[in-house]
C-alpha cells in the first residue's frame, strides 16, 4: 500500500501531473507515511526521472516547470507535517539562506530551509536569485550563526565562492560559518571555496550547521 504510493507519486511527477501528486500526497499523508519519506522516496526519484529525461533532450523545459509545480504543491501540505515534528528544542541558531544569483532553482533550498526551521534554528529565507550583497547585508542585520547558499547549476555554483569573498571583503566572515548546497556542488567545492560545509540533503544540513555552531 505504501510502496504503491509512494511509486504513484514519483510516477505523477514524471507524467506531469500535478493534482494526482497532490491527491496521492493527501492519502500517504492520511496512511501515516512520514513526510521525508514521502520526499525522498516518492517526489524527489521523479524529480530525478524528469531531470534526465530533459537532459537526454527527451523532455523540455514546460516538463521541468510542470513536475516542479506538482512538488511543490505537495509541499505546500508536507510542510506543516515537518514542521509539526518539532520537538521543544532551544532556539539552535539563526540561518540566512538562499538560492544565489541567477539561479532560480527553489525547492531543495526551501526544504532544507524548513527542515532547519522545524529543528529549532530561526531562518530568514532569502528566496531565489538573491544578489550577493543581500546575503551580506541579511548576514549583519540578523548576526547569523550560518549562511546556507544553495546552487543547482555549474554556471551559478562560482556565486558561492563570490560570496565568501564578499564576507571577507566586509570583515565578517569569521563571524559566520558558510555551508553549501546543490546538485552540481560537493566537499571539494568546499574546500577548494573556503566554505565551511558542505551537505548533499536537507538531513545533512541540519547536522552540519548544528555541529558548526555546537
Ligand atoms: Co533546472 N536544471 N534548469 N529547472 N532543474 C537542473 C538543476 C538540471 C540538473 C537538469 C538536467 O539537465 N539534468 C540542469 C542543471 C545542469 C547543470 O548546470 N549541471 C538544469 C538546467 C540546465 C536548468 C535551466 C538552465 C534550463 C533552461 O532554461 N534551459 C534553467 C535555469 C534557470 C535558472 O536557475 N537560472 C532551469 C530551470 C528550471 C525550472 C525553473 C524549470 C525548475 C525549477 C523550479 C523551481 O525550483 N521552482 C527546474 C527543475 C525542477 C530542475 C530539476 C529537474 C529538479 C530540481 C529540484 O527541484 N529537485 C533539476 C534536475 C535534478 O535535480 N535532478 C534541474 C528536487 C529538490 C528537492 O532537490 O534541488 O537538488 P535539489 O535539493 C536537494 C539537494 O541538492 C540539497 O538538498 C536538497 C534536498 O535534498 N540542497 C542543499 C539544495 N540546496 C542546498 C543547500 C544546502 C544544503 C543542501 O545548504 C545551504
């Protein structure tokens, strides 16, 4: 039962239909799935399909923004699931985080977001396609423990590095630990930046930026 679910959903995503996603979500909701399974073994697998079926030149950029659509309107009611999964934790910290410039990709920075959220850290989510200089500035006016940069593409994934020099340039970057995210980016991206982290899942960034501020 669960597994056909859970199946029906990955394949709702790859056939670009969004309201069966919607509706298949509500019911593995309503069948006690837990939320992260349902994201990471339900949407995120069709996100995957479609996003090698488009590199393949099999499907087009209307079949990206229609399988995007239907996660996230199943997100849209997975959210309050994660967050009400919060157990009464300390406030862990404050996090700015963001898609960086000129990448518009919104839904695995916006999980990871959540996730941190619904762990206890305050976040003030920049959004999308964020110029540098407004990291910069939301790092100082919040005092962050962490800045989260999420990058999807290899074009994008240098922002990263221009933002950690932008830190340097104000004389803030020992202040606040770096941590970085994104299809394209791994642990050597890492290093070779300077950043102080790097996660490949929501589950991941929760440990790495409670480990960097424990
Ligand atoms: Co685009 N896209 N896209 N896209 N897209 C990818 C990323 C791509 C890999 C598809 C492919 O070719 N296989 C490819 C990038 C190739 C590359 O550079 N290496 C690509 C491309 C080429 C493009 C365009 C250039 C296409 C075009 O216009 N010709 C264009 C660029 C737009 C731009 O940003 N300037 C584009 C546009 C789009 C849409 C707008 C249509 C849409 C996004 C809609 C939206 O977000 N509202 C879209 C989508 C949906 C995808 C794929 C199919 C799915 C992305 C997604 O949401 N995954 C993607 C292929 C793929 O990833 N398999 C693809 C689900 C999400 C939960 O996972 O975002 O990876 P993800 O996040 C994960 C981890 O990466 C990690 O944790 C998350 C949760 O597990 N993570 C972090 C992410 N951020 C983190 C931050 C952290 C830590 C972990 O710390 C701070």
């Amino acid at each position: 039962m669960v597994d056909k679910l859970l199946t029906g959903i990955t394949t709702s995503i790859v056939e670009g239909e969004p309201d069966k996603t919607v509706d298949l979500t509500r019911q593995a909701i309503e069948a006690k799935v837990e939320p992260l399974t349902i994201i990471d073994e339900g949407l995120v697998p069709g996100m995957n399909v479609v996003g090698a079926k488009f590199q393949s030149g099999e499907y087009f950029l209307p079949h990206l923004i229609i399988a995007a659509s239907g996660m996230q309107q199943a997100m849209e009611l997975l959210e309050p699931e994660l967050k009400a999964r919060q157990e009464a934790v300390e406030r862990a910290g404050t996090v700015v985080i963001g898609s960086v410039a000129g990448d518009i990709h919104e839904i695995g920075k916006s999980l990871v977001g959540t996730m941190m959220a619904a762990n206890g850290f305050q976040v003030y989510d920049l959004g999308v396609d964020v110029a540098t200089e407004t990291f910069v500035a939301k790092v100082q006016e919040t005092n962050a423990d962490i800045l989260g940069l999420s990058a999807l593409l290899t074009t994008t994934m240098t922002v990263q590095r221009e933002i950690i020099e932008a830190l340097e340039e104000a004389g803030i970057r020992d202040q606040v630990k770096v941590i970085i995210g994104g299809a394209p980016v791994n642990q050597e991206w890492a290093n070779t930046i300077g950043a102080d982290g790097y996660a490949d899942d929501a589950v991941g960034a929760i440990e790495l930026a409670k480990q960097l501020v424990g």
